[in-house]
C-alpha cells in the first residue's frame, strides 16, 4: 500500500506533532513521578522535574492528571501501595505486639531501601509550605490522621481481645508509635542505614510489649 505524505507536514515538523499525544503507561510515568515527589517534596519538584522524569510533555501531563496536585495526591495513592504488605498486619489475625514490630521493622525497611529516596513520602511531607498549597498540606496530614486513627483502632483492638493491657491509652500509645515512624523517616533523610532504624523500631516495640497483657 502506498501513503501519500503530507507536504506540509514535511515542511512544518510540529503540525505532524499536532493532535493526540503518544500512549503511555499511566502507573509507569506515576511511579517516576512519585520518585520525584519523594525525592523533592510537593513544592521541591518542578513541572519540569515531573515532565522529565515522567517522559512526557507538560500538555501530556495535564491531559492525563490534571494538575500537579492531582498527580501528587495520585503519586501518595500508589506509594500508600508499597507499604501494603506491612500495613496489612493492623488487620490480621495476630496480637498486637506482632503487629507493630511488622509495620516497624518494615518501616525501616521501606525508608533505607536503596531502590528508592530515603525516608516516608508521607511521614515527614509538606509540613511547611507556602499557603496556596494548604489543600494538598491539608490531604497529606488527613492521611497521617488516618494511620494514627488505624494505630489507635488496633490497640484498643489489643485491650478488647486481652493482649493489651486494660486501661492502656491507645491514642497516646498510638501517637508515640506515630511520632517515632516520622522520626525514622527524618533519620533515614539523613543517613541513617536500616541497622540503625531497625535499632529505634526495636525500642518502640519494646514499648509496645510493656503493655502487653
């Protein structure tokens, strides 16, 4: 079959650039935009960095995520996902102290990885930002909130099925695990290795244990 080219579009090379974008993989160029985010932070990372990293044209971007709050509350979802397997103990059959040394130990796991940027995405993100991003401070700290709240729920889980001393204080005991999770996440930012996570989760889970009933 012969196709007949365009003319003008061999003179002018961005009218054959007009028109619908090329495919790509949506949860591919998320993941290299989460990389992003983890790595600069939600202001920290530019369109530019985002484009780049994504391999995508800025108009690409907006077609398929809106705007870079949207692509950044898409980024949190799937990184939400790489902890799935350690958040997953909240709510499996095991006692509470086993519970919490998993989410740990596999936080320290998950902050040092050598794969990834260092620390939580969502543990120490947008703390401080200029006002005009507020919604997406906000919808970060509201998912903080949730893990403490799902923290809490376990360890009066804990009290209910009699591993857990009666009359502990889940929401300071959660809030305690909370604040040391955001420290490990500050630690790893620095340098910290896995030993030496692992070395605080320890500490924590001992915490845990002298609750234990």
């Amino acid at each position: 079959m012969i196709i007949v080219k365009n003319s003008t579009d061999e003179k002018n090379p961005a009218a054959r650039r007009r028109g619908r974008p090329p495919a790509f993989d949506r949860e591919t160029v998320l993941s290299a935009a989460r990389e992003t985010f983890w790595a600069h932070g939600y202001e920290g990372a530019s369109i530019a960095d985002l484009t780049a990293a994504m391999g995508i044209t800025p108009q690409s971007l907006y077609a398929a995520f809106n705007s870079k709050a949207d692509l950044y509350r898409a980024a949190l979802e799937q990184y939400r996902g790489l902890g799935s397997d350690t958040f997953s103990a909240l709510g499996e059959p095991i006692d509470t102290v086993s519970a919490f040394e998993r989410i740990l130990r596999g936080s320290a796991a998950i902050f040092s990885a050598p794969e990834h940027p260092k620390g939580c995405m969502i543990s120490t993100a947008v703390l401080n930002c200029a006002s005009e991003n507020d919604v997406i401070a906000e919808h970060v700290a509201a998912l903080r909130g949730r893990s403490l709240d799902a923290f809490a729920a376990r360890i009066e889980r804990g009290i209910r099925e009699g591993d857990i001393t009666a009359g502990t204080n889940a929401r300071a005991l959660a809030r305690f695990l909370g604040a040391i999770i955001q420290g490990m996440s500050v630690q790893a930012r620095d340098g910290a290795s896995r030993e030496e996570l692992l070395d605080i989760a320890a500490l924590a889970i001992s915490e845990v244990a002298r609750h234990r009933a």
